[in-house]
C-alpha cells in the first residue's frame, strides 16, 4: 500500500460522515463546535496510493492515525494541522505587464471601472506566448506554495483569435480547469470602429475565437455588465452563453460586479455552474441562485472574491444573506492585475470571516469542496477514500490558524 502521512493533529476531511471525525461522533459541540461540518478527526492519518509512475494520485485511506494499516513508507507532519488543498475556481493568470500604478491611484479614490483591462490587452499581446508562460508557471507555483492545488484559469487578455488560442492551448497544458473568455471586454479596435463595431467582436468570439479555443477548454466565460461600458450587456451575454453552450463547454459568468444587473439571473437561466464577483445582489438573485438547486438540481454557485472588494473599494458582500437563504457559495481569488493581484487563498478566507460575516468553517467550505461544486468537480475539496491526493499543511495544530494568523504564510500544498 502507498505512503502513510500521520502525526495530523487536526485533520479537516469536509466529511462529517466519516465514522472518527467530530460530527459523527456527536462531539462538534461545546468548545468544539466551531469544528462542524467539517469533519474533523483528531490524531489522524492518511494513506496515499501511487500510479505506476510512483506518484501520489487518490487518497486510499483517512482515520485515526492509532488504527492506520501499514504501508510502503511514512511521513510524519509533526502535528501539523491538515486540510483538503483550496480549489481556486476563479482567476486569469495568464497575462503580461504591470498595473500597480492603477491600483495606488484607485486607493487615492478613483473609481474601477473596467478600463485598465486595456493596458494588459496591450502588453499580452505584445509579448512572446514562452514569456507569458513561464509568468503563469511562476504563479501557480505562487498558488501552490500557499496551499493551492486546483486552479481554473481564465483566458481574455488576447482578444484576438491567434492570441487567445495559444493561451488556451498553452493553459491546458498546465491544468484542468481552463475557461475562454474572450468576452472579457470588447477589445480597443472594435470600439474605435476601425475594425468593427461591439456586434462584429461578438461575431469573432462565438465564431472563429470560439472554433480555436474549443479544443483546449473546458468552459465559456462572459463578463455581463451593464454598468461598464467595456463589458457585455444581458442581451450580449446571452448570445456568448448560447454560442458556449452549443460547442459543448460548461457556462460561467462575471457578473453583479458594479452594480445590479441581469449576470446572476441570467446564469440561473442557463443552468450555469457559477456566477462569480455578486457584489450588488438584488433578493430576487438572491433567490433565484438559492432556488438554482432546489430538488437536488446542479444549480449555480455564488463565487465570492474578497479580494476584488478589497482593491476596487467596493463593499464587502454579506455571505450570511446567501448562505441563510440556501445558496451556495465558493471563495476564489479573481488573481488578476486589474481588481486583485492577490493569488492567496488564506488571505480570502481571512477576508470572509472578518468583513463578509461567514465563520471560519464556511469560509474554509467556501474555498475548499464550494470551489470543487462551482467547477463541478467530486474528486477534489475533500479528504475522502478515491479522491485525489490534494493536501495542504498548515504550520500549526489547527485550520483555525489559517484566519486566526491573517497575512502570514502557514499554509502550503502537502508535497507527498
Ligand atoms: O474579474 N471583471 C472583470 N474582469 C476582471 C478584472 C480584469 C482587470 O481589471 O484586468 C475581474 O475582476
Ligand atoms: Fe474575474
């Protein structure tokens, strides 16, 4: 059998059914009872199996570390704490050039609005597809090192077919999840007219743009918002949604982001597996994305992303309103240069736990197996027999210190 990992003074499995964790032994109460739902075993180890290669893939067995079977080898964690690795179900990694001189300006009070995405259009563009790579490799190995182990990674700062089909190709490369949005904003040169209008670069995206990237890519992105003259109306949306769909790949958008509008309705509408940013929420999105899985349907996951509130100054969303009325939330980073070039997980959750009134538990939920529903993903964001073998470790006995030590680097993807 595969490699033991023991000595876990804390292990979070994001199943309470499991025979020795908290919830099913009745103890996720009292003093505990910020543990629930979480399934947390004390004591605990877990054995990893191998591929035929030797490296670790699925988890083969999670229980107290005194009842563990034997195996090839061991590793001890030395009584770290141990949680499923975070599912980042939102970011754009894939981009060149620097905006920090936007974000000290919107700190002195200027508004976000879109714009910026410009800039990064440019210096994609301008640089060599190896260059920009090797930029993304760096980052996830960012994410990684802060305990990330799945990733969904969005194209749209190309815009031109040549571009956006070599991030697309190049992205798949270095993991699953990647997703087209070439309705990120309608590019400079369809604005000006000289090469069209808004309506010619929605041809391009749900035509040939679409026809490149299908091969590479697992989901269609849109950035609905009304209340940016850069981004897509409902209407628009709509038409990239449909194109999406029709080639085959699942449905996400960016929506609620600036103000009201049509983004979280319209993803109920078309059975999308997440609407992410739900700043400005009206109670009818509220319900219509906690009624999204009402009988056990796949409904639409509110993708919350703190990090984006903390650098456009925009107010931090209220999580209890969606969570008391049903819905289901993940936490993402948005890593991006525009509104958060943070890639941290941990500070997310930070976030949600001081300004967005969810507990420490929901917010580890929410950037754990929330991401893995919002990428509709059952092998991932769980520490369950068959699952794959994506640890992190936290510096410390308990997942608590992931908030409880805000800004300081504790967690990091288990390397077994
Ligand atoms: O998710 N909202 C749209 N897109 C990105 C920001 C892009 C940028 O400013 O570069 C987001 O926030
Ligand atoms: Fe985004």
């Amino acid at each position: 059998m595969g490699m033991l990992i023991t000595d876990i003074a804390e292990l979070v499995t994001n199943d309470p059914t499991h025979p020795d964790s908290l919830d099913a032994l009745g103890r996720a109460t009292g003093a505990d009872a910020m543990h629930a739902g979480l399934g947390v075993i004390r004591d605990a180890a877990v054995v990893v199996g191998s591929d035929a290669e030797g490296e670790p893939t699925t988890i083969q067995w999670v229980g107290r570390a005194a009842d563990a079977p034997q195996a090839d080898w061991a590793v001890s964690v030395e009584g770290s704490a141990v949680i499923p690795g975070f599912v980042d179900s939102h970011s754009h990694l894939w981009f060149a050039g620097d905006r920090s001189a936007e974000f000290a300006a919107r700190m002195a009070g200027q508004a976000y609005d879109g714009g910026g995405i410009a800039t990064t259009i440019e210096a994609t563009r301008a640089a060599r597809p190896a260059d920009v790579a090797e930029l993304v490799r760096r980052r996830l190995a960012e994410m990684r090192a802060q305990g990330t182990t799945t990733v969904e990674v969005k194209t749209g700062y190309g815009l031109d077919v040549a571009t956006e089909a070599e991030a697309a190709r190049r992205l798949r490369e270095v993991t699953d999840e990647v997703t087209f949005l070439g309705a990120h904003v309608v590019p400079p040169e369809y604005r000006d007219g000289e090469a069209g209008s808004r309506e010619g670069y929605l041809d391009l995206v749900c035509g040939e743009m679409l026809r490149e990237v299908t091969p590479h890519v697992r989901w269609v992105d849109v950035f609905c918002e009304p209340n940016s003259p850069y981004s897509f109306t409902g209407e628009e949306s709509r038409r990239v949604l449909e194109a999406g769909r029709d080639a085959g790949m699942g449905l996400r958008l960016h929506g609620n982001q600036l103000g009201e509008g049509p983004g979280a309705q319209l993803a109920v509408e078309f059975g999308a597996a997440a609407v992410d940013h739900c700043t400005y929420l009206s109670d009818a999105d509220v319900e219509a994305l906690a009624g999204s899985w009402a009988d056990g349907a796949d409904g639409t996951v509110a993708g919350l992303l703190p990090g984006v509130e903390f650098s456009t100054k925009h107010p931090y969303i209220d999580a209890r309103r969606l969570i008391d009325a049903g819905a289901k939330v993940a936490l993402a980073s948005d890593c991006n240069p525009g509104t958060c070039y943070s890639s941290s997980m941990p500070f997310m959750i930070a976030m949600a736990v001081r300004e967005m009134g969810m507990t420490p538990a929901e917010a580890l939920q929410a950037a754990t197996v929330g991401g893995a529903l919002s990428l509709r993903r059952e092998d991932v964001g769980a520490v369950r027999v068959g699952m794959r073998a994506d640890l992190a470790r936290i510096d410390g006995p308990s997942w608590l210190h992931i908030p409880y030590r805000m800004g300081v680097p504790v967690v990091r993807a288990l390397e077994v």
